[in-house]
C-alpha cells in the first residue's frame, strides 16, 4: 500500500504571536495530531473558535497606542465620551464634570445670594423695629410731656388758689386786741366790782395804748355807753359782734370797713374801772356774751 502524505495546509501568518499549536503541525515523533471538529470542545477552550483568545491582547494593544496618540475611541459603553478633553498636563476634564463644577458654582452663588437676600431683610426689619421703638418712644414722651405741662399747669393754679385762700385765711385770722397786757379780769367772775358777773376779758395796759380791731369787719356802732364807757362794737362777716369798752379814743366811724389788726381806739378808763383797760366781749349773732378766752384760742390767740 502506498503511503500517502496529507496535503499541509497552507498557515496563516498572524502579525500577533501565539502559544496555541495550529492544526497541520506535526507531533513529536513525527505524528500529527488529529485535528478536532470545529466547534468540538478541545480542552479548556471549550466553546470557544480556535484562535479568537489570541487576538484580545492585539486589540488591547492597539487601543493603547490609539488614545496615547491623542485621540478618541467611541466603540461602546465604558469608552470615554465624545466630548471628554485630554489637557496638555496630560489630565483629562469630562464635560459633565465641568457641568457639576458649574452646577456647584451656581448653587453656592445662589446659596451666597439667599444669605445676602436674608441679611437685607433682617436689617431691614431691625430697622422697622427700631423706627417703630423711636416713634413710641416720641409717642410716650409727648404723652409725658403733655402730662408734665398739665401737671405744672395745676400745681400752678392750685398755689394761686392756696395763696389766695391763705390771704382770706390771713385777713379773717383774728388779733390779740392790744399789745403790752396783762389779764385782770376773765369772763364769769363776781364781786362788787360788777352788779353781775363779769361778762368779758380785760386786757390791762398803759392809758393811749392802741386798741386794734380782733377781725375783719364793720363798725356798727361808736359812742359812750354808761358804765361802758366810750365803746366800739365791730360785727364780723358771721354776725358774730365784738365790744370794745372803755376806751380813751375812738378812731372809727360807723359803717366803716375795717381788717384785723388794724388800729380802731385808744386804752382809757372811762365808764366803771378802777384803771386803764380794754374791756373785750364776743357775742355770737349778737345775741349773748360767750368766753372770749375760748374764742380767741379757738382762733389760734394764746391770750
């Protein structure tokens, strides 16, 4: 039988080397090896075509010096986008992390704007709080101001009143009817200087010694009055009448309008005395004589 050389198949001349054995090559011994089917499994290759493993590190490769030339590579998902920019310093710069960066600096400015934004309006309201706080505080001091005046304002009236009514107090105060006395003789005393008892306060003092009128008031009568002797008798604004027995002189006239303290006659001993003296009664309404001691004390004298 003749031995029969198989026909060599012609190889393919990769530009990438490989480790795997292609089929055709001889065996050691000088064998082949029988070439498995295609798609037949073959060890841990299964599944796969024989000689496709051997190309991914050429495509690697290839793609390597593709990007390092400066270019891009748009070949699917995971490959750098189209708009992605390589620096001359050799860093790249995406475009939608320019967009975050531009994002960022909108939201700060926006955030820098609302605070500024929030400020304004806190001035602004602590400028109405104070313009409101300076407008009550005119508001209060007006009000103040406007009690103060009304207040002067009465305290000024009431003084005047009060001077006023201290003057008519002054002008009705009563007098002590002389100056320079003694008491001889005091209202209720009996004796035979009197055919009754005494009816009046005498005040004893050197003959011409002025007699001055108790109160304010108006002479009513003048004249000699048997053991009166000269007398004057004053009726004040009550009704109330007071005598003045006695006297040496007379220096008023009827109807005239005299005030406390103001000299009306003369201390003699004319009428029934045994010495100079002003004889003095009160007699209320002109009716009967009460103590004109009480009387006087309860006008503030101290006889």
């Amino acid at each position: 039988m003749s031995n029969h050389r198989a026909n060599r198949r012609t190889p393919v001349r990769s530009t990438v080397p490989t480790t795997a054995q292609t089929p055709g090559r001889r065996a050691a011994g000088g064998r082949r090896r029988a070439a498995g089917k295609p798609g037949s499994v073959a060890g841990p290759l299964a599944g796969r075509a024989l000689g496709a493993l051997p190309m991914i590190p050429t495509i690697t490769g290839a793609v390597a010096v593709t990007v390092a030339a400066g270019g891009t590579v748009a070949a699917g998902p995971g490959q750098a986008a189209a708009d992605d920019v390589v620096t001359a310093s050799g860093h790249q710069q995406n475009g939608t992390d320019a967009g975050i960066d531009t994002t960022r600096h909108s939201r700060s400015s926006r955030r820098s704007s609302d605070v500024n934004a929030d400020r304004r309006v806190t001035l602004s309201r602590d400028s109405e709080r104070d313009a409101r706080g300076d407008a009550a505080g005119r508001r209060v001091q007006s009000a103040l101001d406007t009690q103060a005046t009304q207040r002067n304002a009465a305290l000024t009236n009431l003084a005047r009143s009060a001077e006023k009514q201290a003057g008519i107090i002054k002008a009705n105060m009563w007098h002590l009817p002389t100056e320079g006395y003694h008491l001889t003789a005091r209202f209720g005393s009996a004796g035979g200087l009197w055919a009754n008892n005494h009816t009046g306060l005498d005040f004893a003092a050197p003959t011409g010694t002025p007699i001055y009128a108790v109160a304010n008031g108006v002479i009513t009568s003048t004249g000699f009055d048997g053991s009166y002797g000269n007398k004057t008798v004053e009726t004040l604004d009550d009704g109330t009448e007071i005598w003045y027995a006695h006297q040496s002189a007379i220096d008023v006239t009827v109807g005239e309008q005299v005030t406390g303290g103001e000299t009306i006659g003369a201390i003699g001993s004319t009428g029934n005395t045994t010495g100079p003296h002003v004889h003095i009664e009160v007699r209320p309404g002109g009716g009967d004589p009460v103590d004109p001691f009480t009387a006087m004390v309860y006008h503030g004298l101290h006889p």
